[in-house]
C-alpha cells in the first residue's frame, strides 16, 4: 500500500493495543500490536507508549490519532463519557474527547450505554466495531460479538437501538479453572463445537424451564459417577453456557434471518453452531477489520473538520 | 450432662472437623471443632489427627467412632461408596466402611448418589444432617441445605428420593469477589435480605423468561451509570441467584407446605426471604444439631451390632 500517511488508529483494549497507520483511503500503511493494554497503565502513560508504538513505525511529527476503547474509560487515559441508545454509528466521532497532549491531536471514542431500567447496560470499543459494519454497509442487523463479556446489539437504520451483554466467557474462565468443576476438566481440555456433549448442553439450555445454576453441578457428579471424560466435561460447560445466551437473546430479539457474529476463530465456531443448532443462520466478520474501518471513518470526519 | 462414652461423633467436612463424645442415650458429655478439615489432611494423617483430638477430651481407648462426610470421599482416608436413590436414611450405617487402624473401631458412612441420566448428582455428609431429620420424626418433605454447593433433597417414608445440588454460594464468591463485578461490591459488603434490590432480584429471577448469565452484568452498568451502591449491588447478585435457585427447585419439586431449611444465620435467612417472597414457607433447622443425630442413630446400630 502507499500514499501519504493520514491518520493514525488505535483500537486500545483493556489488554491489548492495536495500531494502525492509513492513508486517505483506509489502506494500511503500517501496523503494530502490544500487550500494552489500558489494564496494566497508569493515566499518565497512555501518551507516552502510543508515541514510543507511532515512533516504531515511523510516523510523521503531525499526524492525528484516533483511539477506540477502554483508553476512553474512567480509569483510562481520559474518559469519554457514553452515548446513550438509540447511539447513531456513524456520528460517534462528534463525542469524541481529546485529552491534553502537546505531541499530536488525540480523539478518544464514546463507548455507548443503555439507561433502560432494568436493562442498563455499557460498551466501549465493541460500538466502533459496529460502526464499521455499518460502514461497509450493514445498517441492519443483529450482531453478536462473543468473548469475555459478550454482547449482542440490535442495529437499525445505522444505530444500536438495543443491547445486552452477557457474561458468558467469564463465567465459563471461573467455573472451568476455578470452581469445583475445574476437578472434571483437565487444563489443556478445549470445549469441541462437534462434540455430542456441547451440542447435548446446547439443547438442555434451550429448554425454556433450563436453569443454569442447578444444572452446573452435574458435570461434577458425571465425573465422580464415572461417565464422562474431560473433553466430554468442557464441551459441556461451554454448550450449557453459550446456549443459555443463545436461547435467552433468540427470546429477546427474535432474529430474522441471520446473525453477524463478530469474531473468529474457535469461539466464533461454538457459537455458530450453537446459533445452527437453535435454528438460526450465522455469518462471521473479522472484528479487527471492522474496528479499523470504524476509526477510520472516525479519522475522516474528525481529521477534516479539526 | 452425665454417663458412661458410648461413641465418638465427627462431622468431617472438606475445611472443618467437629467431634462430640455421647453417652448411650446421645447426650452430649464433649465435643471440639477444628479446620483439620479433609482438605487439608494427607490420607495418613486422618487417624492420627482423629486420635490427638480424642486424646484432648480424655476419650477411652476403646470407643468406637462414627464420621460422616468428605473424610469418605476418594481423596479422603477411606472410600466409603454412595448409596444410591432412593437411599433409606434409617440404613445408611450397613454400607459404611472400616479403615485398618489399631487404635479403635471407626465406622465411615457413606454419600448418596443419584444416577439418573441428566439428573446425575451426589452428596456427602449432607444424608447424615437429612437423616438425623429422619430420626426427630420428619420422614416426609422437601429440604433445603443452604452453602457453597446448595442441596434441596426430596425425603418420601425416610428415605431420598430425589435431590439437586445449585453452585449457588460457590457462584456468589466467584462473582462478587474474582469477576468483573467485584468492582461494583465493596469487599465488606454484606447480602441484606430486608434490602428492596434483594427482593428485586428474587422477583426478577423468578421470571418465566429470566436467564442468570444476560442479566448479570446489569450490575456492574448501574454502578458505573451512578444509580446502585454497594450493599444494592451484593443484594441484588444475592437475590438473583439464590431466586434462581428457589424458581428452579419451586418447578422441580413443587413443594405442598412448609420447606425444611438446614442451616441459620445470615445465609438462611436470605433463603426463608427468598422462598418468602414466593409464597412459600420456610422453617429453619440446626445443622449441627441434626448431623449429631444422625450420627447417634448410625452408631446405635453399628456399636451394637459389632
């Protein structure tokens, strides 16, 4: 790729960094990845390691930067506060904050929450992957975007109308390594989207009486009682929690069509299978391209009229 | 209290150790508790701990021992195989196990199991508190046995028809303390059964539609969206769990009048609350006191036959 460097754009998660430099069309420049996370960094470190990754790829004294995520959180670099649903994706950038840095302009991206009672809710750094969905075109849809704290949003007309997050990927980190259950699944044990026993907890999860928390126990007893193995045991895990999320937001946003799951890989392959086994078609988008085209489209409006 | 020893009692639990010498009618004449609990004890040591605690109550050499619970487990100091449901509570003594040791006769009582297919479950130590009801005259009705690894055990003519263990306190640690929401629950915050977010989250729990993994993280938006403190947030965690759990054992066993709780304090009276709230009624039973009757009623049968 070539053409003059136009912006910078860094998608800065609570444990990684992820840089990239692009030219006026969006074309990749230069890029770069760090453990860097917001994480493991006090607020008066966020300027200077983006400039020590912005040096690394010899970037121009003058270019703008554009950040997307947790870098924008209280406990970040500087907190840019949420936009409220119904949040249009492509005007994020009108909420953008600039923190005080004299080496280059800075704008950190809103996250997006939902004040609905009994349905709050809050993302930060998922939102620019959706606006880069609705930047390619997508200004419908249902997306889910599995991982530690899953979330699932409704799109329409180019907003998140609604979201839900569920705690699926933590749960399942605490519960296979740290409770009573860790002593059914071996450590290098992977939950096996083809396995009878993830599609098997799928469908019990389904089951509109399922009830997670009285059933958990029974990978245990299984164990004990001699009847399944550590594969058998995590695919378990893993269908029982993944289908509970499935069947609770097939419920609340009774999808028509298919669902965009954000992600690949082998998490994105349980959960279009469990998706399949309900009945629902997924498709899957790479959730890094996404992010940079929503910063880029950020990048272009921001960088214009500053 | 007064009389001759007739047995040494002892509730071995996975990190706590209770022992009472009885006389012949099941007074008490000493006890002692320590965290010389299973969980701890290598399997050689399990005799020579339970001697230097006989020792420190002046125990005669030749009494007989009774003990119930994880020290029966495989990794305890002798496996004492489940019996399984329906499971007698009256014979749960013909199937305990006598380890080789010199310094006495120890008898130890087995677990129950159930082998149903999607039901698969087990207990161990909580048949002798259930079987210690059996022997004050309760030979019909629904338990519940409130802790890390909740039981709710369906008693029919004395013996254990059915049972179901919840994850329910063992959830509530991992989540309040090691997930996400830790940040949201101050650690000396305490679950309050009087408090409006804990009737909430039992009434929200009790939702035909409700699912436990999309709703949690509710509790971690409120507090950053300014609308929960602390002792709401562990309130609300402690309501939608054990209102879970209380849904699911309401469908399950459908229980005609009074529930049996096992266990007082803090955590029973957040379940008495709880089941409260859905029109069902609560008695609450001591624990220890129950597993002590227990334990007489096996070693009645064991000393004597011997």
């Amino acid at each position: 790729m070539t053409g003059s460097p136009f912006a910078a754009l860094v998608d800065w998660g609570t444990s990684n960094f992820r840089l990239w430099i692009v030219n006026a069309e969006g074309g990749v420049l230069a890029e770069r990845q760090s453990d860097d996370g917001m994480g493991r960094l006090e607020r008066d470190r966020f300027g200077p390691v983006l400039e020590s990754h912005l040096q690394a790829l010899a970037a121009p004294a003058g270019l703008a930067a554009v950040v997307a995520g947790m870098a924008g959180a209280r406990s970040g670099w500087l907190e840019a506060p949420y936009v409220e649903t119904p949040a249009p994706l492509d005007g994020l950038y009108r909420d953008a904050v600039t923190p005080e840095y004299s080496s280059r302009r800075v704008f950190i991206l809103p996250g997006v929450c939902q004040r609905i009672a009994g349905a709050e809710d809050v993302m930060r750094g998922e939102e620019t992957q959706l606006s880069g969905a609705v930047a390619s075109g997508l200004q419908n849809g249902l997306f889910c975007l599995p991982g530690t704290h899953s979330k699932w949003a409704d799109v329409r007309d180019g907003a998140v109308s609604r979201f839900t997050t569920a705690m699926t990927g933590e749960l399942f980190q605490l519960l296979s390594r740290q409770s009573i259950l860790r002593l059914s699944v071996p450590e290098d044990a992977r939950a096996d989207a083809e396995h009878a026993a993830f599609a098997a907890g799928v469908d019990e999860a389904t089951d509109p009486h399922f009830s997670l928390t009285t059933r958990l126990f029974s990978i245990r007893a299984e164990s004990l009682l001699g009847s399944a193995d550590g594969t058998a045991a995590i695919s378990r895990l893993s269908g029982l929690l993944i289908g509970a999320e499935v069947a609770a937001m097939n419920r609340r946003y009774m999808p028509e069509g298919e669902v965009h799951i954000i992600g690949t890989g082998a998490l994105a392959r349980l959960y279009t299978r469990a998706l399949g086994l309900s009945g629902i078609r997924a498709s899957a988008l790479d959730g890094g391209e996404l992010v940079r085209k929503g910063l880029f489209a950020a990048a272009r409006a921001l960088v214009s009229v500053a």
